[in-house]
C-alpha cells in the first residue's frame, strides 16, 4: 500500500516558507490542502486549493518544500489564472499546448527573483535565463518570446494546475468542492499581502513591490476601453492608418513604372489630460499617474504614442512619457479643463484618443472633440456637496454624452 501524505512534512516546510517570507504568511496559510497522485508535484487551482502528490513530498527536503509552497501561492495572489484566461481570450490562444506556454510564462515571471534570502532553488524550476530570456518581464510579455519546441521538451511534466493557467483540470475539486474560497475572500488575502510587502518597504523583491502597489491600486480596464478606442478611431477613413513604402501595394502591378504606398495599422497616439486644480488630492494625482502607466501598457507599452497634459484652469506643459513618476504634476488653482482639450487636440500628431482623469467639476467643450474621449472621473460622496470656494452650493454638470465614462475607484 502507497503511503500516504505526509501532512507533518508538508506543513512544516510552509512554516519554513512563511518565516523566509513572512509578507506571504497569510497567503500561505489561506491554501486548503488536498492530497493527489495524479499532480506530477504541487498545484494550485483557481479557488486556492493545493494539491501535493505524496510521492513528490516524501522525496523532497523540506527547504524546496518550502519554496514550493511561495512558488504556488505566487501563481494565486498574481491572478495567473485571470491573465491567461483574458490572454487567451485577446490571442485567441486555444488548446493544451498553450495553456502549457502559459504555465511556462507564468513560472518565468515568478522564478526570476523568489529564491534566495532562505530560499532554496527547487531541482527543475524554470528560470528565464534557461530560455535564453530576459529576467523581469510580466507573463504576457514572456509569452509573446517563446514558442514550443526543443529548449522546452523538458518541461512538458510542468502542471501548476489552474491557478497557474485557468484551465480547469478533471482532478480538481472544482468551484463547488470544498474549502475554496470565493472571490472576495481571495482579494482579501491579496489586500492583506499587499499590507505585509508595502509596510516593510526594501525587504521584497522589487516584483513583488510592483505587485503590491497594483493591488492597492488597482488601475480601471483601460485596455478594454482603449480597445473599444482603437475600433473607434480605425472605422473613420484615413484614422488609425499611415501610408509606408516599406510594403509596397499590391495595386503597384497595375500601375507599370510606379510604387504605391499600402496603408498600415498603428497603435492609437493618446493625450491624457490631468486635472491638477486644488480639488482633486494628492492621492489622487498619485492614482492618476498609475492610470497611465496602465495606458502606456495598453497601447503595447509604446511611450512614444502617450503625452500628458497637467491642467487646471490653464494646459500646462506638454510632457511626452518616459517615465510617469517623473510627470511633475503642476496646478492648484481653478478648474476648466476646456483649454487642456483644445491643447491636445492641438498637438502634432494629432492624438486619436483622449483620456482626462478629473472629479467632474469643469466645463465641458461645447461640441464633440473630433477623436474618441474617454473621461475617468475620480470619486466624490454621493449626495455631498462639491468643492468651490466661491459658492458652497456649486454642484457640477455630468460629462458629456459623447465622452466614454469610468469611474476611477
């Protein structure tokens, strides 16, 4: 008779783990455990469930047991189950193998920087130089530099299960099995970790740093909305296209002697305009700023495409993005975002989106911009009075119809 897990084994290497790093203690202890013979490992599953295969235990020290237990939960509290499911959506990825590729990508973002400082290096852990890849880059970006083939024949035992890469396996209990926890719960311990990294700042790897800033700050679905832009702008003739001559035209045989230019697709050019008046917090210029790196990241991580416009009651400096931390936002003074739209719209290339970031309380332009608008608007209480100096009672007008509206949380 096999044995069975070894449960003594099994908790205490994640007491090891908590205690290298104690910011993921919460996380760690939050995973129900499940035993499995049928996991070539450990695995998790999207409803924080850890499945071990107690072969895989008993052959193990307790120090890889240990990162083990970091690797998995890391899977979970970086919704890689949630990204490789909107990736595959947004690629139209489909089948085993690139759930594997996902699998792959996400262990990549993790294994980068999580052993080390008590933690051992476990045998067969994927890291990027193995691949021949940069260190740092995000799962998305690791999956567009690879493909399946011989440097990864070795890997096809890989299976984090679907916490890893959304696919739902036959030996998981599944969302009516017990001890999951729902989707409040799991944001919860997200919150919870998000605390640990931010209030030791300089003891977490710079990734997890980054992780923890976007939890608390969690930006709106810009890529969604900018998506819906880029529709937008590419169905009016000549928007969202340039002539080239690096790909000749096709109709270039009908004409003897001459090379047409073919028309080409390009990224939107967006001008994000800033409400910098005395209105809107520091904390939410802070909030603000993290909304365009998420642009920048929309539009392919293309900075080049991204300007930003600080604005009260007059546009200031036009800053084109190379970092969004370095923005000086400059204001204080009254509000009338007006002349920030008529600056962008004034810009060379002329943007093909504009995204303002405000509290609302501006005038509008009279009349529709001649590109997409998309408004975010900052969160005031409901039912309270809005802020003005001169007259207590000013509440301001709702934005246009024309304008595409989120609210920034």
């Amino acid at each position: 008779m096999a044995p069975g897990l070894d449960l003594d084994k099994l908790f205490a290497a994640r007491l090891l783990a908590a205690r290298a790093r104690p910011y993921l203690a919460t996380a760690l202890f939050a995973l129900h455990t499940v035993e499995s013979r049928r996991v070539p490992t450990m695995a998790v599953d999207r409803h924080w469930r850890c499945y071990a295969s107690p072969g895989f235990v008993e052959r193990t020290p307790v120090e890889e047991l240990a990162s083990v237990w970091v690797h998995e939960v890391s899977h979970l509290l970086r919704d890689h189950h949630g990204r490789s499911d909107r990736v595959a959506r947004e690629r139209g990825l489909t089948g085993p193998g690139e759930r594997l590729r996902m699998n792959i990508a996400a262990d990549l973002e993790i294994n980068d920087d999580v052993y080390g400082d008590g933690l051992v290096r476990p045998g067969g852990a994927v890291q990027p130089s193995s691949l021949g890849l940069p260190a740092g880059e995000l799962m998305e970006d690791y999956l567009r530099l690879f493909g399946l083939g011989p440097q990864t024949q070795d890997l096809a035992w890989l299976d984090c299960g679907s916490g890893a890469d959304g696919l739902e396996r036959e030996w998981e209990l599944g969302p009516d099995g017990a001890h999951g926890l729902g989707a409040q719960e799991q944001d919860a311990v997200r919150f919870r970790v998000a605390q640990g990294i931010t209030g030791r700042p300089g003891t977490a790897p710079q990734g997890w740093r980054r992780w923890a800033e976007e939890a608390f700050h969690r930006p709106q679905p810009w890529r969604e909305l900018l998506g819906a832009a880029v529709r937008s702008a590419a169905s009016g003739a000549g928007a969202g296209q340039d002539y080239t001559y690096g790909r000749p035209s096709r109709r270039s045989a009908g004409v003897p002697g001459a090379v047409l230019p073919s028309l080409r697709r390009r990224p939107p050019r967006v001008a994000v305009v800033i409400d910098t008046s005395g209105s809107v917090s520091d904390a939410e210029l802070g909030s603000a700023l993290l909304e365009v790196a998420a642009i920048s990241r929309a539009v392919g991580g293309r900075r080049d495409l991204v300007t930003v416009l600080p604005c009260d009651a007059a546009a200031r400096v036009v800053h084109p993005l190379c970092r969004a931390e370095g923005i000086p936002l400059l204001g204080g003074g009254g509000t009338d975002l007006r002349t920030g739209f008529a600056r962008a719209l004034r810009l060379q290339p002329r943007p093909d989106v504009v995204v303002v970031l405000t509290d609302g309380q501006t005038p509008w332009p009279d009349h529709r911009p001649a590109c997409r608008t998309v408004v975010g608007l900052f969160p005031r209480p409901r039912g309270g009075r809005s802020w003005r100096e001169d007259d207590p009672d000013y509440a301001p007008n709702s934005p246009p119809a024309w304008a595409r509206v989120v609210d920034i949380g």
